[in-house]
C-alpha cells in the first residue's frame, strides 16, 4: 500500500486496490458483480443494480494513510459510492475527506476466494443485490450470499458435486418440522429464505450430513417415503428432525369419531360438558397453561382460562400434538399484572378487574 502523503496515478491506485480484491490487478475499470443476483452495480441518480452491458465499469480509488479504504467510482458518472450513517445513500462528486465515501472489504471462512462483501466505513451496512429484486444496505453477515460481490466477472459456476443417484434425492426444496425452508444445491450447498446456508455431504448409505449456519450438524437419511429423517446436535443437545419435499401436501389422517358421551348416571347428574370453556360461574373455571417437558410454555405468562374440569385432558392433547424439538423465542415482557378466571356471558376468560 502507498505511504501516508504519497501521490499515485489513477492506474497506480488502481492496481493497489485490485490485489486487494481478488489477487490479480487491472489497469481498466471492471463492473462490480453481485454474485447471488448476477446484475452490476450502478443506477441513474440513486445506485441500483442493472444488466451488465459493459458500461458499468468502476474504479477502486485508495486512501493513503487509511489502510484497506478506498472510493467505488462509477466510470459513466464521474461519482463515488456513499453511504452515510443517517441514512442517506448515492453517488455524488468523488470527495476522499468526506468518510461516507469511504469503502472496505470483509471476508469470512463462509465466503468463497475472490468474492468479498463490500462494506461502508460511515454507516457500518454492507451492499447487498438478493437474486429477487431487492437492493440496497444491510447489517454485514457473512453467511448471506447476497451480500457478495466480485471485481471483473459474475461468479463461476461451481461443478457439480453429485456422484450418485443417491445424492440426487436431497437436490430440491424441503420444509423442515420446526419452519425452516431449505433449496439444496447440486454443489453440496443449501439456502434459506433470508440468504443464509450451509453444507451438505453424502454418507455411506442413503445418509447425509447438513451443516447449518448456527453450528447445529444434523445426521439424517431419506426414508423409502421420500422424507427427510434422522437428529439434530445443537449446542450439544440431540434432537429428532425431519423435513418433506416442498410443496407436498402433509399427509392427513381420517379423523377419529368423537368418544360417546357417558350416560347419565342418575337424572340429577347431567352429561359432562363438552364445551372446554362453558360456565356457570367463576368457581368453574381455572387459568391453566400445560407444562410439557419438550413443549414451549407460555410466553410473558399465563392468560389462558379454561373450564376447571377440561384441564387434565387439555394438558394430555397438548402433549400428545408437541412431538417436535422446540424452538422457543425469547422475548422480553413488560410486567403485567396476573390474571384471575372469570365466567362472562357463560365463557371461562382470563380477567384482570373485578
């Protein structure tokens, strides 16, 4: 890099920051590629992302005395990319001691050589093109391909990694028990909706290993059903996990008949009620949330009112339904005063005024 106070040509500046890109210098402007949309950076007024047609050529310009930093110009505009931490976001004149002009790369492990995410020094967001549409600045993360670009060219094509039909059956799109929605790739790689992803690899026999961004590794096979199947280690906790092909409608059970009601025992002693949440009055009723080990609980507490007598089967259906690994959220709860059970216009409710 140049000293502090030492003056470079253009072309000089250019070939400095080139090799800091992607290891080899150019002393023409080159496009600057969005590796997941595959569009260049550039825009008339606000910058966009548009078709590379040869004119979206830019220029590093660098920063001595600053380090990694340079400016991104744009050729066809004369003008530097600035992004400022109040917002504001565009081109304008190429000013070096104006910092929202200034520009670094990131890497990290999760990031292919000669990619690099493109950062604004002012205002910390990086640059991102999403492959449906979107453009713009986000918080930097590594694992979100939409936020890699390369200098010169749109990314190679990487060969495909399958060698067996086996390996072919995990190709496609999944949805997984606990929400997630997966598109795994001939390459051995998998994305998710927010841009994140991880790793596959083939194991002997129809099994898989999956690596997901947060660390969890997941052991599975496909069933002769075409389903997913197998655990889960998150933060050295097993888990079960599975996922079915996308789009595939869940398979639905017939419905069970509904139990026949007990008789009567004597005239006096009605038929249970078989309405969970019918009262009389306030004594028939009870705020009642179940405690399943392997369940989420309630969050910020619990306001569910129920008829006092239901309770035990609720809690027994309830558990009977939570047959996955939970995914509790965390959330942070104001203090609210606990409920008590009321029956109103003959419903068991949650009540906090008497």
């Amino acid at each position: 890099m140049p000293r502090i106070g030492e003056k470079l040509s253009g072309v000089a500046r250019f070939v400095a920051l080139g090799a800091l890109f992607c290891g080899a210098a150019s002393a023409e402007p080159q496009p600057l590629v969005a590796v997941h949309s595959g569009l260049c950076l550039g825009g008339q007024g606000r910058p966009a992302v548009e078709a590379c047609d040869g004119t979206n050529g830019v220029t590093l310009l660098p920063l001595p005395g600053l380090g990694d930093r340079f400016m991104v110009r744009s050729e066809k505009r004369q003008a530097c990319l600035f992004s400022n931490r109040d917002g504001r976001f565009g081109w304008y004149r190429c000013t070096a001691h104006y910092p929202d002009q200034h520009w670094s790369f990131l890497t990290s492990p999760a990031i292919p050589d000669g990619e690099k995410m493109l950062r604004a020094v002012h205002s910390g967001k990086c640059l991102f093109s999403n492959a449906d549409g979107r453009f713009g600045l986000y918080a930097c993360v590594g694992e979100y391909g939409a936020q890699r670009w390369r200098l010169g060219s749109a990314a190679p094509a990487r060969p495909p990694r399958i060698e067996s039909a086996t390996q072919a059956s995990i190709v496609g799109d999944w949805d997984w028990m606990d929400g997630a929605a997966t598109a795994f790739h001939s390459d051995g790689t998998f994305i998710m909706p927010n841009d994140s992803g991880g790793t596959w690899r083939a194991l002997p026999g129809r099994r898989f290993q999956i690596r997901w961004p947060n660390g969890r590794v997941d052991e599975v096979s496909l069933s002769p059903a075409g389903t997913i199947e197998g655990s889960s280690l998150v933060y050295g906790v097993a888990q079960r996990v599975s996922a079915r092909r996308a789009g595939r409608p869940p398979r639905v059970l017939a419905p069970r008949p509904p139990a026949p009601l007990a008789p009567p025992t004597s005239p006096a002693q009605p038929s249970p009620v078989r309405d969970a949440y019918a009262c009389e009055s306030a004594a028939d009723c009870v705020i009642f949330c179940p405690s399943v080990p392997g369940c989420c609980g309630a969050t910020c507490g619990c306001n569910h009112a129920i008829r006092r007598d239901h309770a035990a089967a609720y809690e027994a259906e309830y558990k009977r339904t939570c047959a996955r690994p939970p995914h509790c959220p965390i959330v942070g709860c104001a203090y609210q005063e606990a409920p008590f059970a009321d029956c109103r216009e003959h419903r068991c409710v949650p009540s906090r005024t008497w």
